[in-house]
C-alpha cells in the first residue's frame, strides 16, 4: 500500500506504547484510526491526544476473549466502517523461571499474544476478501526468532505468531488473493512499560516505540513481508543456522542474551 491517505486502521493494543506511537504516525499518514485496548481510561486518554492528528475511535475489548472480538468487530463495522489495516500489536510478558511461573500467567499470555490474533482475523480478513485487498500486521519479536530464558512462555507465543502469519501469507496467495498482505514485526527489546525491567543486550541499546514504529509504516507502503529492527534481527535465522547449539548457547551468554530478559516486569493487564 504506497498511499495510506484514507485507509481505516485498527490497532490491537492502540492505547499505550508501541500502538499509541503507530496511531500517530498513521493518522499523520490520513488514515483514520480505530484503537482497542482493555484499559478504558488510557484509551480515552489516547483518543484525546491523537484527535489533533486525524479521526480516531476507540473500542475497548479483551481481545484473547473470542466472543468479545467478534462482538467488538461488529461496533467497528457498524460505528466505524470497514478495515484495510489491521495491526495485531496487543501483548503481554511477564518473566518468570518456567517451573515458578504460574498456569494462568501462561494462558494469559498466550491468550493475549497469539490467541487474540486468530479472533481478530477471522473477524476482519472477510472484509478484506470481499474488497480484493486489504494489510496485517502481527506483531512478533526478535524472541520470536530465538528463544529467550524466563520467558519461555512469550517467547513460544511469538514463534507462532511468525508461523501463523507466513503460513497465511502462502495460503491467501494459493487461493489467488495476493491483494491481501501479511507481516509480521520483530524488534529487540522496546522501552515501554510492557519491558519494564529489561536490559539491553550487548552493543545494542533499547528501542523507542517511535523508531519502531516508523519502521513499520516504512514497511506497511513496501508490502514488507518482514520487518526486523534494528537491521542486525534479520542476521538471527542465519546465526542459528550455521552455529552448533553449545556456540550459540555461549553466544548468546556472552552478549547478554540469555539473562536480558530476567528481570522483565512487565505492565501487567
């Protein structure tokens, strides 16, 4: 899509963050912009500060909750209209050592992470079908490439979002419907409240929402199937391809990768 002017946007976990910061640069694009998020007040909040950019709504829904997207994808479609872009940002992380970490924190966190996504496309793709075209954006992470300890949980969630979303890519392109594009995004480690806790890793330093943000609306226009950020993320699959386990264990050791996630607190629900 090389021109967003008057495309309609929905954002999962549009009130804070990453998606707060992606609602400003699509509205600065003129799209019009719809935000789900379960918090009510940081949506009112959001609504309020992105209004000066262009037309925004908001939806509040718990979006690992079926019934309650499909419930939120019919006020969309009522109160707002149909949507071209859909971005799968809403995410949650809580760092844990597995066997301390509690059964609902792991259904929580994939329930929020990766569930959600099945029920907000099968929700909006229809409408993307029946106009031939349409964007998704799921958001993954470089823990999506590479596992990361005490977090095993969010780390196996976006593994699968990365699976979930190339295995669509290929299927709607099957099915003859190219006019439909997939993407999925990892970026190292962002300083939002979701990271609170985290610690850069060797020679990198913690990403803004902004810069990440750019990045995916510089790939939404170029169809990028996928976005890594910073540019080092697209070296990760070629690392675990050519280094022995027991290297890239100590690989990962040496540059801080295995204890940078210990102490993530995340923002919580």
């Amino acid at each position: 899509m090389k021109d967003l002017r008057g495309k309609n946007v929905l954002i999962t976990g549009g009130a804070l963050g990453m998606g707060r910061s992606l609602a400003r640069l699509l509205l600065q694009e003129g799209c019009r912009v719809a935000l789900v998020d379960i918090r009510q007040a940081e949506l009112n909040e959001a609504v309020a500060e992105l209004a000066r950019y262009g037309e925004t709504a908001s939806f509040p829904c718990d979006v690992s909750d079926r019934e309650k997207v499909y419930e939120m994808a019919g006020r969309v479609e009522k109160e707002f209209g149909g949507i071209d872009i859909l971005v799968n940002n809403a995410g949650v992380v809580r760092s844990n050592p597995f066997l301390e970490k509690p059964d609902e924190v792991i259904e929580r966190t994939i329930g929020v992470n990766l569930m959600a996504m099945f029920w907000t496309m099968k929700a909006f793709l229809p409408g993307m079908v029946a106009k031939g075209e349409g964007h998704v954006v799921n958001m993954a992470s470089a823990g999506g490439l590479l596992g990361v300890p005490y977090i095993s949980d969010y780390a196996a969630s976006k593994f699968a979002v990365v699976g979930l979303t190339e295995s669509l890519r290929q299927e709607f392109k099957l099915r003859g419907l190219r006019g439909i594009r997939f993407t999925y995004v990892c970026p190292n480690t962002v300083a939002t409240g979701m990271f609170e806790g985290a610690k850069p890793v060797r020679g990198t330093r913690l990403l803004t929402a902004d810069e990440v943000a750019a990045k995916i609306v510089a790939g939404i226009k170029k169809n990028r199937s996928f976005i890594g950020v910073p540019w080092s993320v697209y070296l990760v699959p070629l690392t675990k391809a050519i280094l022995p386990i027991p290297l890239l264990d100590l690989f990962n050791r040496v540059l801080g990768i295995s204890t940078s996630s210990e102490h993530t607190r995340g923002r919580g629900d």
